[in-house]
C-alpha cells in the first residue's frame, strides 16, 4: 500500500510539476505576473502610449488604473470588444472595455469605481447578448469579481457595501490556472512560437496612435486594433460562413433563446442603482453583421438576440435612456465593406453606429 501510494504521488508529480512550473513561468497570458500589468498601468497614467501584449489579465489593468486615478472622468465606457475600439469624442473619457465583458463584468466596473470613489457623471454601456449567458457576480475578468460582488451586496442593501470580499490575494479561479492543461497548451504554443522570449516580460512603448503592427493602448483607455486585424471582405464571409455551418457562434455558442430572468433583473437594476446616483446612462447596441443578423432573425434558437434589441429598447423607454445603434445592421445600411473582421466594425463606423439613435 505505502509503495502505490508513493508512486501515485510520483506520478502526479511528474506529470503536474512541469505543468506548474511552465504555466507560471511562461505564463501567456500575464495571469502571474502582475509586473507587466503594473508597467503598463504606470505608462499610461503618465500619458505614454503602449504596444498592448497579445494576452493579460485585463481586468487587473482596469484595478490598477481606476485605483489611480487622481479624479474622477467625466464619462465611463463598459463593455465589450464592441466599444474597447470607439473614438468616442467626450471629454475627460476612461474606456474600461474589455474582451468579451460579461454581465459580472459590467458590474466589477462599477464596483471598482464605487469603491475607489470614482464615480462618473456619465456611462455608456454597450450591451452584447451574451453578457446575459453568465450572472452578475461571474464576469470574465476573475481577478475583479470581487467587485462585483461588493457592488450587487450593496445595490441590494445599502448597509452591506463592505470589502470583506476585497481581501482575498487571488481567487480560486486565478490559481486553479497554474494547472490547467489548456493554459498549458497555450504556453506551450507561445515557447514554440517565440522561443525564450515569450519568456521576457516587458512593456513597449509607441511613438503615436497610429494603427501599426501591433495593438496600441491610448492613456484614455481606448485599443487601437493592429494592422493585422482588418480582414479583407473574402476572409471576412468565409469566416462568417464557417460559424453559420458549424451552427455555433462566438460567445453565444449553439442558441440564444433568451434572457434569463435574474439576470435581466440585476441588469436593470444596476441601471437603476447608477440613475439614483445621479449618473447619466447612455446604452448602445453594436450592429452584427448582416448574414449574422439574418441567421438572429429567422433561426428559432437565436431569437433570443431580437428579443433582448426589444427589451432593452423598452428599458429606455421606462427610464429616459438614449438607445443607440441597433443589432440590425439595415438601420444604417452596413456591409462587409464596414466590418474590419466578422465581429467587429472598422473603429471609424463604430462610432457612426454609436451617434445613431433609433
């Protein structure tokens, strides 16, 4: 027995200490090494413009951005991809977009401002169907969740804004990476990739905002794609193409039917929290490609998306809210010409789909 114990134990360590050891120190997507986040943030705040690496931990970025901030912007952007690319012209602006934001995420935003006393006096938040796919307190950004949850105790009873939940040195979800085999699949890819360099861990500095070979990052918190990520028309329909037959698109997988209850709730409901602070709310609908839009609008298992265009529309009814743009992207008459990939219209027509309001 003591003999097969030590030999399960070996086992386990041979198989998960090189695992361990090349997750933490190639780490690909910066989760472990808070001193690349931290340059970037320090760059930023002084008025540099960075190369943004192609993974971080993006919602640290944001920790570490809004907690120094010496006063609070005027107008706060939250969101997705949909609105991290948006030349918005309001003055005194933080965009606090991230990759694919959830529900949870929208709220660590707001949380992160309410705690830091950095509240706006205006909020745009672009809303994409699948930040209703998880709940209020489970946004993509782990290491901010935290936030989220002191924001949603305190929406729902005053008396309980507290940091109890701030206290924590790294969520489960964070270190439960160190033996992931997928996060080990993609270090494994970067060493492959870049040899000993994806090992280097530094911060670049760029000349202008210009887009260039690689993805920028303006003081005001707003990407600028790389050069790379504007696909040709061909590309672009034989990406769409491929998702529409495989019957699974990005984020919101095989079907959206709908909105689950809670979690449309907790949407109005921090929409509610920020009117009653006084606090202007702008919302916006990122226009889909037309093909994708098609598929939304006469597949039963996506109509969740025509839905939610509706219910959203009638939340600005009820509270005098300016909904701009719209899923549809016939309100303004967009083509493949207009995106810069399947995903994602070209930063110039974002922002004409955001000034159009329906």
């Amino acid at each position: 027995m003591k003999k097969f114990i030590i030999k399960i134990v070996l086992i386990t360590l041979i198989t998960f200490v090189p695992i361990v050891c090349c997750n933490y120190i190639v780490d690909p997507a910066n989760i472990f090494h808070d001193d690349v986040v931290n340059q970037i943030a320090e760059y930023l705040n002084v008025g540099h413009i960075v190369e943004a690496p192609a993974n971080m931990d993006e919602g640290l970025l944001q920790e570490r951005r809004i907690a120094s901030m010496e006063c609070a912007p005027e107008t706060v952007i939250i969101g997705s991809s949909h609105v991290m690319y948006i030349p918005f012209d309001y003055e005194n602006i933080y965009n606090a977009g991230m990759s694919g934001a959830y529900l949870g995420d929208y709220y660590s935003i707001v949380g992160l401002l309410k705690y830091y006393d950095k509240m706006p006096k205006r909020v745009v938040i672009g809303v994409d169907p699948w930040a209703f796919l998880r709940d209020a307190t489970a946004g993509r950004q782990a290491t901010i969740n935290k936030y989220a949850v002191y924001l949603k105790n305190g929406i729902e009873n005053e008396s309980a804004f507290d940091d109890k939940h701030l206290r924590s040195k790294m969520a489960y979800s964070k270190l439960k990476e160190l033996y992931s085999l997928s996060y080990f699949q993609s270090a494994k890819k970067s060493l492959e990739q870049n040899g000993f360099s994806a090992i280097e861990k530094t911060v670049s500095l760029a000349d202008d905002a210009e887009m260039g070979a690689k993805q920028k990052i303006l003081p005001e918190g707003r990407y600028v794609p790389p050069t790379a990520g504007f696909h040709n028309t061909d590309d672009i329909d034989k990406e769409i193409n491929e998702q529409i037959k495989s019957g699974s698109i990005y984020q919101l997988g095989q079907g959206f039917t709908d909105v689950h209850s809670q979690r449309w709730k907790d949407f109005e409901r921090l929409i509610k929290y920020l009117l009653d602070n006084g606090i202007e709310i702008q919302l916006y609908l990122p226009a889909w490609h037309p093909k994708v839009y098609e598929l939304f609008a006469t597949d039963d298992k996506f109509l969740g998306v025509i839905k939610l265009e509706n219910d959203v529309r009638k939340l600005g009814e009820k509270y005098n809210i300016p909904v701009h743009g719209s899923y549809n992207p016939k309100f303004n008459k967009y083509n493949t010409e207009d995106f810069m990939d399947w995903l994602h219209l070209k930063p110039n027509k974002m922002y004409l789909d955001y000034q159009s309001i329906h």
